[in-house]
C-alpha cells in the first residue's frame, strides 16, 4: 500500500491549503486501497473500522458502503452510527468499552451490537445484564480464568490484542498453539477477534502495513483453526497513512546551532495527538520535485512554549516562509479526541474524493 499519494495530487493540495491551512485531508484513493486490500483476504469474515480512529462522517459513510462493520468504545458512538446510518444490521456493531456503566452494556445488548467484556469483575458485579447472553471476552481474561467464573454467560468469541496477548504475531506457532490449546477450555468459542495492534505487521523500511504478511497470518490460523469465524479491527495505523495535515510555514532561522520552523497552527493538541502510533515524513509540498537534502530541524507552533516543539530528524533543507508543509500519516487520532463543527480541535478538514477505483494489490 502506497505511502506517498500526495505526490500525485500536489496541485490539488496546493489549491486547498491555499485557500485556508492549517487543513487535514483525507484521501478516498487510499481509504479505497486499505479497504479492498483487506477485504479481499479469505480467511477474514469480517472487517470492523474503529470509530475512534477517525469519525469524520464521509470516512464513515466510506465504511458502511463496503459492508465494513464498526468497532465502538462508547455508546454515544453506537447511537451516532445508528443515526448516520439507519439501515445498518446492528450485528455490524462490535462494542468493546474501556470503561463501561451498566447502563452502557444494557443498550448495546438492546440495540442488538456484539458486546466484548475486558474482565471479570464486570461480570461478577452485574450478572443479571450478562445472563444468557452471548458475550465476546478479551483474551486476557479467558485465558487466567478458563471458563469458570463466567456465571450463566455464553462465550462466543474471543477480543485478541496481538501485542498484548501473543507479544509478537511472527512466531506463528506459538499463536497457534496458544489457541488450539485455549479452544479446548472454550469449546462454544466461534469467533476470533482480532483487535487494533495488528500493526506489529509494519514494513518500517516503507512504513506501511504488509497485508500480504497479514493476509498470510491470518491464513495460516485459520487452516490450523478452521472451526473458528476470524474477524478483524482495522488497526488505527491503516487510517493514519490516509490523512496528511497541511501547514504553513511563517518562519525560519537557526537557534542554539538548531534549525527551526515555525508553523502558523498550534501543535500541542493537533500534531502531538496524531504522532501516536505512527512515523511521519515532513513533506515541503511548494518543492516536492526537487531532489533535496533532509536535516534535524525543530517544528515550533505559533504559540510559543516547550509543549509546542517538536524536533524531526528529517525535514527538507530547503524550506522559506510562505511554503506549505505535509505531515503524512495524519489520518487517525485515537479515542477522546476532541472534535467540534470545525473539525479536531477546530482545524478544518477537508476529504478529497477518488479520481479512480483503485488496484487490489493480493
């Protein structure tokens, strides 16, 4: 999957940031590419988009228009996709809270959504909401406890979090072996679940995720565990690659034997918040076709203060005041952003439509 789409669309990006930036953009052709890419793999049955990682309405409506299910945090979530989308099988809804009141699991029961439960003690304090029902369960939990302590709920599938639960999905026989062993304690178990930290399947060399690696993964379990359905959370890090933040630059000079540039937008909540999770290249998209050289330079924001610098490794030689610079992999942001009419944390975005379906690249 491409990481460098903006090249292409340049004069488009241009025309937007000239018209007001700071701006984020998110690009369709890539949001296209990640869907397909994912749901042409076999072993998957299901595909959820996490709601958090980025809820601008159009990305959403991208979703739901390739069957793809959504993964909600919070019931104002769930409420907010039943609303947007009123035609939408509630069975595409997969609720996994953080922190959850009993009120939260009533609705999301009553509104017919898959419900994960992350411990024990939720179980044990509230079992009447959790009785004969089919319940999901993080595999932390399923694992130390076996299957007693579950009270009269059904377990119908397992909530995994690669990195937390298996530390690293590349010893694909331990994984394996793992969940062979674990299906014997949960014989009623259908459904895998993989969450959000697949993204130990990243090619740092072109900082992407390798979904043939994935796609690979995700097969193997399922020939060695053909009795499970495999579902999968589109990691936030996918998201990420297809959103850029358009800024522009108000001045330069040096400081201390640092080169530094100042930005004309605030980076404390906008840039800090999108540099979880991701690597991100500095784009000078005013000479984006020169072939120049990179060096360590520090982003400040408009509002002085070390909470609004940021030093980059590599940033192009060659930027002047007035030039538009990119931030890549901008795209996703994580649960509890705060989001207005304007946008995160009131910087516009902008979402920039296909010119072309794309490829499916496996």
């Amino acid at each position: 999957m491409a990481n460098d789409w903006w090249f292409p669309r340049k004069e488009e990006l241009l025309s937007v940031a000239g018209k007001g930036c700071p701006i984020y953009v998110y690009n369709e052709e890539t949001l296209n590419e990640t869907f397909f890419d994912l749901l042409s793999i076999d072993a998957l049955d299901l595909l959820f988009y996490p709601v958090h990682a980025n809820p601008h309405p159009k990305i959403l409506r991208k979703a739901f228009e390739l069957d793809v299910g959504f993964k909600c945090l919070s019931i104002d979530e769930i409420t907010r996709i039943l609303k947007n989308f009123p035609k939408l099988v509630p069975q595409q809804i997969l609720f996994v809270p953080e922190h959850a009141h009993k009120e939260d699991f009533e609705r999301a029961f009553h509104y017919g959504a898959h419900v994960a439960v992350n411990d024990l003690y939720t179980l044990k304090r509230w079992p009447y909401i959790f009785q004969d029902r089919e319940i999901f369960i993080c595999m932390d939990m399923g694992h130390e406890q076996g299957n007693s302590g579950l009270l009269e709920t059904s377990v119908r599938g397992f909530y995994i979090r690669p990195q937390v639960n298996f530390h690293t999905l590349q010893d694909l026989n331990e994984t394996i072996i793992f969940l062979t062993e674990t299906s014997g304690h949960f014989p009623e178990v259908s459904t895998l679940i993989f969450g959000n930290t697949m993204d130990v399947n990243v090619n740092h060399e072109k900082d992407m995720m390798d979904i043939p690696d994935l796609r690979d993964h995700l097969e193997a379990i399922k020939d060695a565990c053909p009795q499970y359905k495999l579902w999968l959370e589109l990691p936030d890090l996918m998201v990420s690659h297809a959103g850029a933040l358009l800024t522009e630059v108000t001045e330069t000079g040096e400081e201390g034997g640092t080169r530094y540039i100042r930005i004309n937008m605030d980076m404390k909540g906008p840039i800090y918040d999108g540099l979880h999770g991701a690597s991100h290249q500095i784009i000078n998209l005013s000479k984006c076709d020169y072939e120049e050289m990179v060096i360590k330079t520090r982003i400040i924001a408009q509002n002085k203060g070390p909470e609004n610098t940021i030093d980059f490794m590599k940033v192009p030689a060659s930027v002047e005041k007035g030039d538009i610079l990119l931030f890549s992999n901008m795209g996703a942001y994580g649960p509890g952003m705060d989001f207005d009419e304007k946008g995160l944390h009131s910087v516009p975005e902008h979402y920039i439509h296909a010119r072309n379906m794309c490829q499916v690249k496996i």
